[in-house]
C-alpha cells in the first residue's frame, strides 16, 4: 500500500488528482483541507481515500496528521489562491508560509520519499522573455501571493540541499476544469455565456494568458510521480497564448451565446499583460499533444449543461 498525502486535496486540483490516484487501490490517499474554498462534494467516496478537515498553517494540527499515517509521498497543494482572493486577503497568503514550512519539516522527520509542491505562473511576475522558461525567475511582481511561492521553492530547494529531501515544484498555469471554482475566468465566462448574460472583461482585455486542461496538469503530476526523477521544476500549462478578449469570443462562439462583451476599468494591480510558459519539460513527462482550448472549453460545456 502506498500512502499519499494531499493538502489542499477538496480544490480544484487536488480533487482531481485525488480520484485519479484513488482509483488504483494500492493508493491510500489521505485529503487535508480547511474547506476554505475548497468543498468535499469534489472528492470521490472510496474506501482508500480519507478526509481530515485541517489548518496546515498550524503545526500540532498537521503534526497529528503526520503522526497518524506513514506517508510515502506528499503534494503540498494547500494555498490561498486566486488574484483578487489574495489581494482581499494578503495576511492569510503570507501565513501560507508557515504551512509550507511545517510539511517540508514533518515530511524530513517521517522519510517521505519526494514532496511535490504547486508554486505558480505568479513567481515570474512581468515577464522579460516569452514563452517564460523554469531557469528565468525575475520575480518583479509585488503580489504577497506570488511572493509566497517564490519563499515557498526556496525552502524546498533548501530542504534538499540541508537534508536531502527530494522535490518536484510544479509552476501551474491556469488550470481549468469542471471542479474549478466559479469566480476563475473560464468557468466566469462559460457561465456568463450559457445564461446569455454580460461578459465582463477588465481593461481592454488585450492582456494574454494560457490555459491547461485539468487533464494535462493531472497526468503531468502523476507521470512525475511515477518517474521520480531529479529534483527540479516543471512549468505546468498550455504554450498556445490568447488574450482574455479573444477567450470571450471563443466561449460565445463555441456555446452559442448572446452575451455581449462588457469592459469593466482594469485592475489596479495583479493583473500581468502576458502569460506563456515554456512547456518543454512538461511535453517530455506527458509524451503526448496537449488538449486545444476549443476540445477543453467543450467539455466543460457538456459538464455544465449535464
């Protein structure tokens, strides 16, 4: 049996990554949540996966996790996330902090193999170059989120090199998928147009990102899982950049919408111009074609309308 630990496990990408793995039954997947976005109806209901509502920021609570299971491995997911969430909320970012240093401690203390954490597009702030590639990290955004992750990789790079922990760092950029949560743009936008009600764009709408099908991202953690290479990180994301007006017509083209396009002022920050990863590394683990925009936005259309 080998025991896996998912903090953050009831997100968007936890949950998915959660009824993945469960359904081998050699896995026992343990999920950890504070349900702070997160919602239990995400998760499978198997006999190997186990649920414990759980602060990760706070060090006796997830050290009696740790004491109960023996883990083999760990994805550290947990994490306040989304652009205007973080924003409202910059004090519980940057007490994230405390949860990435309590799973690295406990993880080196109970041997577990490899620990996998979700840094983000975020730590490359405004990019100098595009596609953005894993060895440029500039780091010029002033975003307590995008700088909490940037904390975060340094203390598993340093980890390593103190202890020898192994780790992977997976860079996400925007995963969509039927399990995400309402106020991130696709599933915004895809609302919007299947009610036929106003699009609303901030600014002019001509800042670019990319956007990886819950699929990709899923089968890229559990391919890295499964090879357990070096220790290194994997930008996590789709290379086909379009900017957020173009993915507005997109939807209302591929639902049939009425909706009309609504430009609201933009932002006062969080909101960078571009986003392209390089998806070099990423193309190699999965050794297959990502999923095109129009085949994602497709079926989660066919979700939604199900």
């Amino acid at each position: 049996m080998t025991t896996i630990l998912i903090t953050g496990g009831a997100g968007n990408i936890g949950s998915t990554l959660t009824s993945r793995l469960s359904e081998l039954e050699q896995h026992h997947i343990v999920v950890v949540d504070n349900l702070s976005t997160g919602h239990l109806s995400k998760l499978p209901k198997r006999s190997n996966i186990s649920f414990i509502k759980t602060n990760v920021n706070v060090y006796a609570d997830i050290q009696a996790v740790f004491k109960r299971f023996e883990f083999d491995y760990v994805f550290h997911f947990a994490a306040v996330v989304g652009v205007q969430r973080t924003l409202e909320d910059p004090i519980a970012v940057l007490e994230d902090i405390e949860g990435i240093k309590n799973v690295l401690t406990l993880s080196n203390e109970s041997h577990v193999k490899r620990v996998f954490y979700s840094s983000s597009s975020e730590v490359y702030g405004e990019p100098f170059e595009i596609p953005q590639n894993e060895n440029t990290t500039p780091l010029n955004s002033r975003l307590p989120y995008a700088i909490v992750k940037n904390v975060g990789e340094a203390f598993f790079r340093t980890y390593q090199k103190e202890y020898g922990l192994p780790y992977t760092i997976f860079r996400f950029f925007n995963t969509y998928g039927p399990q995400q949560s309402e106020d991130f743009v696709i599933p915004k936008f895809l609302r919007a147009a299947l009610n036929n009600q106003p699009i609303k764009i901030y600014g002019d709408g001509l800042q670019t990102r990319s956007f990886c099908y819950i699929n990709d991202t899923i089968d890229t953690c559990i391919k890295t899982l499964q090879q357990e290479g070096e220790n290194t990180v994997i930008n996590v994301g789709n290379d086909k950049e379009i900017s957020v007006l173009e993915l507005a017509q997109k939807i209302i083209e591929v639902t049939g919408s009425k909706s009309q396009i609504i430009h609201l002022p933009a932002l006062a920050e969080g909101d960078m111009r571009r986003r392209c990863p390089d998806v070099t590394k990423m193309k190699l683990v999965l050794n297959r074609e990502l999923t095109p925009l129009d085949k994602g936005l497709r079926l989660m259309v066919n979700f939604y309308k199900s």
